[in-house]
C-alpha cells in the first residue's frame, strides 16, 4: 500500500471516499464480467475441442476416400474432374457482442441450393470413392466454418479476461488499498488537528478567564 500525496484536507477526503466507492462498484462489475467471460470461455473451449475432434475425423475420412480414388483413378482424369467446380461459396462476416467482446460470426452463402451441384463431374467416368471424398468435405464444411468462429471467439475472449484480470488486480491490489490508506492518513490528520485546535481553544479559553476575573 502507497499513500497518496494530497493535501489532507476535508475536501480531499470527501473526494477520495468517493473515489473508493466507485473504485469498489468498478472492480465488483469488472469481477462479474471476468467470470462471466470464464464461463462462457469454457464453454466454447469444450465446444471447440469436440468441434476440430468431429472436423479432424471427418477430413480423415475424406483423405481415405481420396488416396483410393487417387489409386484406381489416373491422375489426368481426377485433376480434369475436380478443375472446373459447379458451386461456388462466399463468406458473410458479421460480429455479435458478448460482454463488450465482439466475436465474429461466419454465414456462407452457396451459388445454388442444389446438393448435387458439389459434384463438378459426370460419374461415367470417375470413382465411386471420389464421389466419397467431396461428400465427405462437404458435409464438414459447415464444421470447419463453425470452428474458425468458435477459435477466433475463444481468442477474443482470452484476450479481454486477461485485460479484465489485470484491471481487477489493479483495483484490488493497488488502487483501492491506496485509497483506504489515504483517506486513514487524512482522516487521523484531521482528528490529530481537531485535537490539537480544541487544546489551543481551551488554553485560550482559560487565559481569557484569567484575564477576565484575575484568576492566579
């Protein structure tokens, strides 16, 4: 604890209390925002471990279909298969706020609704494990999009509980301790000189009287 170089004065007094008291409204709004930052942490992190376990699954299941269509398929003909994509997918970003930390939220928009347009390819003269493997990354791209949000959110969010874990100690550890040993400096400084202003009183007092009625 540092006490703080003010004059103790009443005013200083009456401003530091009320600097303590939003000091402690503060650091009680920042202590619910950390935790509630926490909770909802945790909940992506486990949503974000079963999403990459679900995505490395499924992108696992994709490169086996690949390698055995690569292996009954000529290289000529897959590369022709896959060069000219009928779907075609942009990405709308937008961010949403959770607790003042604004997280990004990922929307694909696809060329056509029509499910069979991932297949860029006739199937006279392809594998029935490449038709596999595009299903296969079809069905977790929606994953992987989730994914992305899911690590960036989680990202944003350590980085604003780290700040609010700072900000908590500062008030707790430094701001709030400084204010309480201040306002005891000042408040024992103004007692001391209350004190020392009624003792002069009271001597002024008795040689007035002594003056006044000559006593010895």
């Amino acid at each position: 604890m540092a006490r703080l170089n003010v004059n103790p004065t009443r005013m200083e007094l009456s401003k530091l209390k009320k600097k303590l008291a939003s000091a402690r409204r503060g650091h009680k709004l920042l202590k619910d925002k950390r935790d509630e930052l926490m909770r909802q942490f945790m909940n992506l992190i486990r949503e974000n471990r079963q999403l990459r376990n679900e995505v490395e699954k499924a992108i696992n299941e994709a490169n086996r279909y690949m390698a055995v269509a690569g292996s009954v398929m000529q290289r000529e003909v897959l590369e022709t298969a896959l060069m000219l994509p009928k779907q075609e997918v942009e990405l709308e970003v937008n961010d949403k706020n959770v607790m003042s930390v604004y997280i990004p939220e990922f929307k694909p928009k696809f060329r056509t609704e029509d499910t069979n347009d991932i297949y860029s390819y006739g199937m006279a003269f392809t594998s029935i494990d490449l038709d596999g493997a595009v299903s296969a990354l079809s069905a977790v791209f929606p994953m992987m999009i989730r994914l992305a949000e899911v690590e960036k959110a989680c990202q944003l969010m350590a980085d604003e509980i780290e700040k609010t874990r700072r900000r908590v100690n500062a008030l707790e550890h430094i701001m709030i301790p400084d204010y309480e040993e201040t306002i005891k400096y000042i408040t024992m400084k103004l007692s001391e000189n209350e004190r020392s202003t009624t003792t002069s009183l009271m001597k002024v007092k008795e040689m007035v009287l002594k003056d006044s009625h000559h006593y010895h």
